[in-house]
C-alpha cells in the first residue's frame, strides 16, 4: 500500500531537476497520506492517486516553464522550409540512387534501380525532418523569434513595421535563400553520399565511366568542416527568410560565414593531395595536351577559383552591410523612380 | 452531432476561465499558514474545488515567484509543508483583488446588456 504511493511519488519526481526533488518528493507524500482516511485500505490509496491524476501530468505542473524544440512563433517558418527541404532532398538522393546503381561495373536489373531509387527517397525524407528540425531546434534554444534577433530582445516599436513598399532597400529576397538552400541540400547531399559523382563523365563501351575530381579518402577529412557549414548556411537562410529585412547583426553574422566558407575553400583547393592525380592525367590525354603545361594548369586554376570566391565572399558581405543601412547608393533607383512617376 | 463538440468547447473554454481565478482563489486564503491538504479542504468547505494536481503544484509555483514563504513543521508525526503569504504576495493580492471586482464588474454590464438585447 505504501509502496504504490512510493511508485506514485516516484514516478512524479523522477522527471523533475534534481535540486527540486527532494523537497517535491516529501511534500507530495504528506500531502497524499493527508488526503487517506486513518487507517486506508489499497482501495483508499488507489482512490487518491487516481485523483492526483497521471504522474507525467503531474511532473508537468511542478516543472518550472513549459519545454518545446520549435515553439509556436517558429513553427510556420518550419513548416514552410521543411516543405522546401522535402521537395529537393528525397529526388536528389533518389537520382543519387540511381547514379550510384549505373555506374556499377556489373550494372543493375531494373529491380536494382527502383530499390535504389525508393532507399534514396526515403533517406532523404528522413534526412530531411533530422537536419532541418536541428536547425531549429537550434534557433529557438538561441531564442530567435520571428522578427526579432537571437539575444537582442528590445522593445518593439511602430519603426519595426515591415515598410508597405514592395521594393523595400533592405528586403531579402526569399527566391534566393530558397535557391540557396535547394544548392546548399543538392551539394551536401551529393558530397556526403556520392562525391565520386564530382568527376570526368565518359562514356565507354560498358557504359559510363566516372574520374573523380576527389581522392575520395582525403575528402572524408574536410567532411566535419563541410558539414556544419552547411547546417550553419542552411540556418542562416532560414533566419534571412524569417526575419524578412537585413539589419547590421545579420550582416555580421553573413560576413562571418563567407568568411569561413573562403577559408574552408581556400584550404581545400590548395590541398593538392584532396585532388585525384588521375584526372590531370586523363585530362591532359582528353585535351592533347602535353604534361608539363598540364602540372601547370591546376596552378592557375586554383588561382582564378581563389580570387573569384574572395570576390564573391566580399561583394556579398558588403551587400549585406549596405542593405542593412541607408545607403545614399542604394537610394537612387528610387528616387529616379520618383522623379520620373512626379514628371508624368 | 454537433452537441458533442460544443460539449468539450464549453468544457475547454470554461476551464481555461477558471485557470485565470486560480491565483486569486489560493492567495485570498493564505492569511493564515496552510499546508496543501489544508487549502484543498478549505477551499472545498468554501464550494471553489481545486484539484490536487492543480493546486499543490501551483503553491511552489507561488512561493517562487516570492508571493508565499514557506517552512516544513516537523513537530507532528507527518511533516509538513506550510505556506503564508509574504509581504509581497499580500500587496499582489490586494491589487488582484481590485482587478477582480473591476473586470467582474465590467463583465455584469456587458453580460447584462446582452441579456436586455435578446430578452
């Protein structure tokens, strides 16, 4: 009889913070054998646990705030990236699939493909609630709140309504977090379970035949770096489309990561034992070309590829601050607009 | 076949009404020092029930938000938990008690204009 109350008690507590167990524990007991007639019988004690109610009820009550992963003010911006998300990544993992099954030497029977065809569908299914709920869950522990940024709670003010002009200065554009996610899932996806797909496509007598760009080993080291990029880049889209407007923090935080991308890439492209040998081989057959200028040309390459993300890193990073304040240059269109609109 | 969804409606709405006097009810009983089986039977002779499960957990709740001290009295064969309202829970109580008597009476005169409306 006491031992059912034991249970009860326990099964309460047990869900609690230890600092507050005790302390619950004991008062709950007293409370419960205060609720028993004097001398209870099993069928007393039943009685009033059944009226305490459900233990995980209970616990639920004494627990000091309500606990959620995506709380009610992120939960739209989830659904709505998870539908994104959804469309993209089964079919890329499930054509992935497919690559994966034609580029074997034996090649496959129609029954080959399908399974890998549905297999990859459904791993990016699963892929797809894991990474985006991450990302998620991620922002609202962070506190990010629709409209507002993480760790900066103020006051909001009439100045914080989003402006009735469609062609907003400090707009984001939606389209191109989308598209950015879609290439973001489609290369990380690509990279993590097919990157041998990344290579020379030649077709051959027994079908096709694929070179690598990668030495596929030594990708693995870069894939821990690669990985929570793109988590960061994806959640970064996310709060872009959710926020809706560029402000100064999130210009930082977009200067932040270009910056990291261009160190990861820039680390990347000058490992030259990340890159497969045999392709400069095979390039430099496909091309005729002879093999001293082809040591050459990864150089040059590799070069160009530098500059040209440095550049990108850095106009994007400056487009971010510019939007994010009234710039004069920006203006313009506007104004041209308006003085036109007031000339008719 | 509506009756059924009306019935839990009603249900719903009304126990989230009474989530709202919650605190108002334990606090005007706290004068004097109680421990929870005491409140429970109190506020049951009073005929303003309140389930266990709701109202042990909401006076730790209470005490933490500083309106109810606390101390265990362990001079009887159970010890027990008894709570009171501190200084600060007494000043909360008095303004939550003029708000009270201000929304019920603001509520009469728009449930009673309805009334004369429909009537």
């Amino acid at each position: 009889m006491m031992e059912l109350i034991d249970r009860y008690v326990q099964a309460v507590t047990e869900r609690l913070p230890e600092s507050t167990r005790d302390d619950v524990a004991s008062e709950l007991r007293g409370n419960i054998e205060d609720m028993l007639p004097d001398d209870a019988t099993e069928k007393d004690v039943r009685a009033v646990l059944e009226k305490m109610g459900n233990p995980v009820a209970l616990a639920n009550e004494y627990r000091p705030s309500k606990r959620y992963l995506i709380g009610p003010a992120m939960y739209d911006a989830y659904v709505d990236v998870l539908k994104i998300v959804l469309c993209i990544a089964p079919i890329v993992l499930a054509f992935l699939g497919l690559a994966g099954v034609a580029l074997e030497p034996s090649g496959g029977s129609y029954l080959d493909y399908i399974v890998a065809f549905i297999s990859g569908a459904v791993q990016g299914v699963v892929h797809s609630f894991v990474w985006v709920t991450l990302v998620f869950a991620i922002m609202e522990w962070a506190g990010v709140d629709e409209g507002s940024l993480p760790f900066n709670k103020k006051e909001w003010s009439v100045d914080d309504l989003p402006p009735a002009v469609q062609s907003s200065k400090n707009r984001i554009d939606r389209a191109e977090e989308i598209f950015s996610i879609i290439f973001t899932v489609a290369f990380i996806s690509i990279i993590v379970f097919k990157p041998e797909l990344f290579g020379w496509w030649e077709q051959t007598n027994e079908g096709w035949n694929v070179i690598p760009v990668f030495d596929l080993a030594r990708l693995e080291a870069y894939l821990p770096a690669m990985l929570s990029l793109a988590v960061i880049g994806f959640g970064l889209s996310v709060y872009k489309i959710v926020a809706g407007k560029w402000t100064m923090p999130l210009a930082v935080a977009n200067m932040l990561f270009n910056l990291a991308i261009a160190f990861v890439a820039c680390l990347a492209l000058t490992d030259r034992s990340l890159w497969n040998p045999g392709l400069f081989t095979r390039m430099g057959e496909v091309f005729e070309v002879s093999a001293g200028t082809m040591d050459m040309i990864p150089g040059i390459a590799v070069t160009v590829t530098i500059a040209a993300i440095v550049l990108i890193s850095v106009l994007d990073s400056a487009m971010g601050f510019l939007k994010s304040k009234d710039v004069r240059l920006l203006d313009m269109p506007d104004k041209i607009r308006g003085w036109m609109g007031a000339e008719r | 076949m509506a009756t059924g969804s009306t019935e839990e409606l009603v249900d719903s709405l009304v126990v989230e009404l009474r989530r709202g006097t919650l605190v108002l009810s334990v606090l005007s009983q706290m004068g004097h020092p109680e421990y929870g089986y005491s409140l429970a039977q109190k506020l049951e002779e009073k005929d303003a029930v309140i389930e266990p499960g709701t109202l042990y957990p909401l006076l730790r709740r209470l005490e933490k938000q500083n309106l109810l001290v606390s101390r265990w009295d362990t001079s009887e064969s159970r010890p027990r938990k008894y709570y009171e309202l501190s200084e600060e829970g007494n000043e909360v109580y008095e303004r939550l008690k003029e708000e009270w008597l201000n929304l019920s009476r603001k509520l009469n005169v728009l449930i009673g204009g309805e009334n004369d409306g429909t009537d």
